[in-house]
C-alpha cells in the first residue's frame, strides 16, 4: 500500500473546513485556530486509517506540503495543505485506526500566529460511542465521532420537513454521497429529501436545500427549468413562403471552345552525303544499309534533350518562381518521341518549308544603329508540292504536332538535317 502512496496523492480543502469551524467559536482569539477533521478522500469513504503525520506539533508548514498519510481500504494517499499555517496540535496520534470521516484529527494556526497565546476551539463533533472502534488508542477515541450524526450547527440551519417520506433509488450519486455522509444524515433522513433530479433521482441541490444552505425552492425551480428546455417548442414556428422562382435566363448556348488544329513543320534535308556513306560500306564491308536504317538512327539522336512544349504553368511552378528557384530547377529539356514522315522533292525544282516557326533572330548591333532593312527572301524560294517516297537528293522531313510543340518539333527536325547532311557517318557506328 505504501507504494501506492505517490501515484494517489489528495489535496484537502482546508478553506472550507476553517470557514465552518469557525462558526462554532465563540471566544475572539479562537478565530486563528481551526479544527482539522479526517478528510474523505473518495465519495466512498467513511473512515480511514493515520499512518504518520509528517507535519509535527508547532511546525510551520507550506501550501502543497504534505501533512499526513491517511490510509484506507484501497490505497495510502498524501493529505495536502491549500495554504500555509502552523500544526498547533495533533488529536489523533499515528496508528490510530478507523478514524471516521468527519471526525477532527488536529488543530491548525494561521501562518505567524502565536500558537502559546490561542486557545484550542471547541469538538463541534459529537463523540463516538465506547467501544465503536477498538483498534483505536483512548487519546483518539475520546474525540471521534459518528460519522452519520448531525452536526449543532447543521441542526440549526435545517429548515422545517414535512413528514412525508419518498422513495429515493439507491445507490446516490457520488456527490450526493459524500455530502449526506460529510453532514451525518442518517438513511431515515435522506428519505424525507424530495428529489427533483430525473427519474426521481437526488440530487446534491435538494440535499443542499435540506440543510438550509441555499433556498428550499431552487432545486424544484432549477428542475422545472430543465425539464422546460428539454422539450423543443413548435407552437412558433411557421412554413416558410414561397420563393418566386427566378426568370429563366436567355437560352443563350456558351460558345464552343475553338478547337486547336495541329500544325505541320516541315524541313528540307538532302541525303546526298547519306547514299555515299551507304555506296561505301557496301563497297568496303558487302553490307547494304536501307536509307529507312539512317533516318530511323539520326531520329532517334534527334530525339535527346528537347526543349518543353509550351504549357500553362502548373502551381508549383508559379510558387517556385515566386521564390526564384525555377531558374535553378529549370529542366534543360526531356526526350521526345517524333518519328519524322519523309517525301521526295522532284529533281529541279526548289522548296520553301511551310510552318517554320518565327524564332527570335537577334540582330547586329551595327545593323540596328545603321537602320539597315532586313533582306527579304529570295523569290526563288517557292512552295511545291513533294512526291511520295524517298530520293537521293532533297527530302521533304515533315512533323504533324500541336501549336505548343511547333519550337520543339522543328529543333528535332534541324538535328535530323545537321546528323544527315554534315555527319551520316556517325550513324554507321
């Protein structure tokens, strides 16, 4: 039990117990001492045992400090003080057992009073009978009380009962409990209380109006109150009108999203240089390589790094260049998937790709401050339409992509046309 002694730790309410040992003094000096009765510790309890005080006789102690180690059936729990004072005298020595609820077990000074100059208050409580408890020593005997018997004071304040008799349902409610056994009401008592809780039930208001501590008629008007509450008022309420229903708005179809036609990039290559590489690997290894094989290898170069389609930015890229960390997450591009169809330019004539983008060109600077025009194309540069299939010479390389692909399309086909004409070798590899 011992052990349970810091893991059930209780705090005594010595305000209240001062304030209503007080009342019972009469002499003036008596009004810094207090007596200090067996505090019950659970709404169950109505006796316990001291197994040591820890305050002694004319020491001073602490709001918070332990006075003393009660005992009970269940547990050994700490008795501490809700303010500072004196322990002026002990009644009730270590040991004693069985010391009902209630009853007083020491006297108590205010801090800084002279405990040689007070006078010891009167034991409001009456004494138990000889031979209630027989474990207890006679100093401690003399002084306890029965738990269930009324006080003087209680007594006085107890407003005029009637005689009838209800029947209260048992077990009461903790708090009802510990306050009828605080007051030692007796069972026959208790059944002359009228409860007003639910069901019939006591409640902590009407033995408090019993006692003549708040008014007699509070707990009835409290109860009549709730039950009031309880119950939702319809008399008030009333159908809500009709609202007109709104006019019909103009059956005005939403325009339809113009939809986005995909453009064709096209870019002239020359497989001039391809079919020599193709005539000499052939000549030197007796291996024929298909023109198909070079435009599918270059293609699949071409293909690297990318520049991004256009798109509508995302939020976490607004948020990170709100923070300035897209230029330091910048993708330097992503792997495309362009497959290029190819047709034959007729021998003689010239071409003049459709849907080359309009790239920013930067311009001399000398070319700005001396105003010169730009030089149109040449006239020579015409439209015509291509052949089917694949030629020696001029090819027409062409790309069918959405308007946000249109850079990325044609950076593809320029790298077909640089790998094709400039360096076809490196696809034999």
């Amino acid at each position: 039990m011992a052990s349970l002694a810091t893991a059930c730790r209780a705090s005594v309410r010595m305000a209240s117990s001062r304030a209503s040992a007080r009342g019972f003094s009469t002499a003036s000096r008596c009004l810094a001492a207090q007596n200090f009765i067996m505090p019950a510790l659970s709404p169950t309890m109505t006796e316990g045992n001291i197994a040591s005080w820890r305050v002694k006789e004319g020491e001073s102690f602490s709001a918070g400090d332990v006075l003393l180690e009660i005992e009970t059936d269940k547990a050994t729990m700490d008795v501490e003080a809700q303010e500072d004072g004196i322990m002026m005298k002990i009644m009730s020595q270590d040991g004693s057992k069985s010391v009902p609820v209630g009853t007083r077990i020491a006297v108590l000074a205010e801090a800084g009073d002279d405990i040689a100059a007070l006078e010891i208050p009167a034991d409001t409580q009456p004494k138990q009978p000889a031979g209630a408890s027989a474990n207890s020593d006679p100093a401690s005997s003399e002084k306890k009380s029965e738990s269930k018997s009324a006080s003087g004071s209680n007594q006085q304040r107890k407003p005029a009962q009637s005689s009838q008799s209800y029947q209260q349902k048992y077990p009461l409610m903790p708090s009802v409990e510990h306050l009828v056994k605080a007051n030692g009401i007796t069972e026959a008592d208790v059944s002359k209380i009228k409860p007003t809780g639910p069901s019939g039930r006591l409640l902590k208001g009407d033995v408090l109006a019993y006692l003549g501590t708040i008014n007699a008629e509070t707990p009835a008007a409290v109860s009549s109150r709730f039950d009031h509450l309880a119950h939702l008022d319809l008399s008030n309420i009333k159908v809500a009108e009709k609202k007109a229903a709104p006019a019909p708005k103009a059956d005005v179809a939403p325009p339809a999203p113009a939809e986005e036609q995909p453009l064709e990039v096209n870019v002239p290559i020359s497989l001039a240089k391809v079919t020599q590489v193709q005539k000499k690997i052939q000549d030197t290894l007796g291996v024929f390589l298909p023109l198909s094989t070079f435009i599918s290898r270059a293609a699949e170069v071409a293909n690297d790094e990318l520049p991004l389609a256009q798109h509508e930015p995302t939020a976490n890229e607004l948020f990170d260049a709100v923070l300035g960390l897209d230029k330091v997450k910048a993708a330097k591009g992503s792997r495309g998937i362009y497959l290029p169809q190819v047709s034959a330019i007729p021998a003689g004539a010239t071409y003049k790709p459709k849907g080359t983008p309009a790239l920013h060109v930067k311009h001399d600077i000398i070319d700005e401050l001396a105003s010169r025009p730009l030089q149109p194309p040449p006239s020579s540069m015409v439209t015509i339409d291509t052949v089917p299939g694949l030629s020696s010479g001029g090819n027409v390389f062409t790309l069918t992509v959405p308007k946000a692909e249109e850079e990325r399309a044609y950076v593809f086909l320029q790298r077909c046309k640089f790998i094709l004409e400039d360096e076809p070798g490196r696809l034999v590899l």
